[in-house]
C-alpha cells in the first residue's frame, strides 16, 4: 500500500513539474511570435505595442523554475534580453524603427546562447558523458 501511495505522490509532483515547464514553453513562443511582430512592425506605434507586450511576457519567464544548474544563467539571459528590449524601446521614443529593429536582431543571438543551456544532451554525450 505504502508503495502505491509513493507512486501516486511520484506521479503527481512530475506532473507539476511537467506542466510547469510546458507554461513556460508556452510563454517563450509567444514570445517568439510577438518578436517577430515587431521585427515586422511598420510603425513606431506598432513596434511600441509589440515591445511592451514582450517585456511583459520575459518578465513573466524570469518567474519560471528553471533547472538548478542552469537557473542563473537563465535569468541572466532573460535580464539581457530586457536590456536589449528597453534600448530598442527608447529608439522607437526617438523615432529611429531601423535602428530598433537593429538592435533586436540581439535577441535573437542571446535566444540561441541560452538555450543552448537547456539542450537535452546528444547520444554521443550520454554514451561517453560530456
């Protein structure tokens, strides 16, 4: 019996886990399609509105538990990104939606540098360690 009840108790806090991180998978491509938005953005108004939605959703992710060995980092990477967002944003204030859209290509960059930490390992990885 004692058995059955460890296994329930098991399943149930992976699930969390589970679902957890399926919010935050959620969370980051919506950010990916609201990045693209104000890539795609034709007006100062527009690429604004695009911005601050973004900065609501990272914010959002920063509360997420990531793995523990990658969880500073994580944040770090999400810390950058709002950097990057918030000088695009005060571009976009001065009028200048090129040099903003310039300078969100970052995100991107910092996109595939931190998620590269979040990686499952490879077959050769696991077969020989890393």
């Amino acid at each position: 019996m004692r058995k059955i009840v460890f296994i329930f108790v098991l399943l149930f806090s992976m699930s969390g886990v589970a679902h957890e991180s399926s919010e935050l998978n959620k969370t980051m491509k919506e950010m990916g399609h609201i990045y693209k938005q104000a890539m795609e953005a034709q007006s100062a108004q527009e690429m604004q509105a695009h911005l601050t939605e973004l900065t609501t959703l990272v914010n959002e992710s920063k509360q997420f538990q990531f793995k523990q060995e990658v969880s500073a980092e994580s944040v770090e990477g999400l810390n950058k990104v709002l950097e990057t967002i918030t000088k695009a944003s005060q571009e976009v204030d001065s009028g200048k939606v090129e040099k903003a859209r310039e300078m969100l290509l970052k995100i991107d960059e910092l996109r595939k540098q931190y998620h590269k930490l979040h990686e499952p390992p490879s077959f050769w990885e696991l077969l020989f360690g890393s």
